[in-house]
C-alpha cells in the first residue's frame, strides 16, 4: 500500500508507462494540478475525476478501494472514502448498525469476527 495518495497515483502511472501529462489530459486536468496532486502539495481531486484515474490508470476493485481511502485521507483525517460513505448513507441498517456499536463501544475484535464470517461465507464470490 502506498503511503499517500500523489505516490499512488505516481506508482500507478508509472507502472501503465504513461507521463503526467498524458494522464492528466485523458482525465480532464491540467498537468500543473496533475504534477501539484502526485507531489502531494494538493489534496486528491473530485469523485468524477477519481472516476476517471481508475479507467486511465487500470485499476482493478481493490486498487480502486485503496485510491479512493488515500483520497480521502489527503483531504482530511476524518474523512471517509466515497464508496464507503455512500454505502453507508444509503443502507439504513448499515447506518444503524454502525451508531450502535460506537453507541456502545463494541470492541474491535468483534468486527474482526464478523469481518471473518463475511469473508469465509463470501470470499469465492
């Protein structure tokens, strides 16, 4: 895992062989802001924008997962990757599920059991 979002999409880039400014011309920017994000002098751009770096860059589910967490944290600690706060947001139960178990400080190694169960009963899917 990357250490930041700019080193990612760096690494990404790199790997693809494309220039900055190839990728920031596929993706709608100017290769200044591309060049600023990848520096880590800027925070990551927009959702339409991440949207569009997954498709230049190639990026398979779990590179996509972990570019939009370092999204996020390049904008704010607290800040939550899109995909996960939509899927939060528009699951109820999900939403609920989560106030209750910081309502009642469910332990971590609870999540880590459920986490397991999920994986094992889903994990060839």
């Amino acid at each position: 895992m990357s250490d930041n979002f700019g080193d990612f999409i760096k690494e990404k880039r790199a790997r693809c062989n494309y220039s900055l400014k190839y990728v920031a011309e596929i993706i709608g920017i100017s290769n200044v802001y591309q060049s600023s994000i990848e520096a880590g002098k800027r925070p990551a751009p927009s959702y339409d924008v991440l949207m569009k770096l997954r498709d230049a860059l190639k990026l398979n589910d779990d590179e996509f997962g972990e570019m939009l967490d370092l999204a996020a944290e390049s904008k704010n600690s607290r800040a939550v990757a899109y995909d996960l706060a939509d899927y939060i947001n528009q699951n109820d139960f999900i939403h609920k599920t989560l106030r209750f178990s910081l309502k009642n400080k469910i332990p971590e190694s609870e999540w880590v059991r459920f986490f397991n169960a999920m994986n094992e009963k889903y994990k060839d899917k």
